[in-house]
C-alpha cells in the first residue's frame, strides 16, 4: 500500500514538463542549392531519355 501511495505521490512531478522551442530552420546553404540543381537537371535528362525510349518503340 505504502508503494502505491509513493507512486501517486510521485507522479505528478514526473509530469511537468519543458515548454516546447520550436526549431529556428537553418539557411540553404550554396552548396545545397548546387547539389539541388544537380538533381533537377539530372531528373529531367532521366524523363528525356525515358520519352525518348518509349516514343522509339
């Protein structure tokens, strides 16, 4: 019985809890934008090819 009473006892502490801070985004860096545009190019050469592949058959 003591235990329980402790448990309830220490429950409501264990509770409270931190505010929540939202997380500041970072800048884009220019490598980023680099590697974004490297992938935007490549995926538009890929559904070139792809056109292409399908339109020969």
């Amino acid at each position: 019985m003591k235990r329980i009473v402790a448990i309830a006892v220490a429950l409501p502490g264990t509770a409270i809890a931190e505010a929540f801070d939202r997380p500041i985004p970072q800048p884009q860096t220019a490598a980023a934008e680099f590697w974004f545009l490297v992938g935007s190019v490549a995926l538009i050469v890929a559904l070139g090819a792809v056109q292409w592949m399908v339109s020969r058959r």
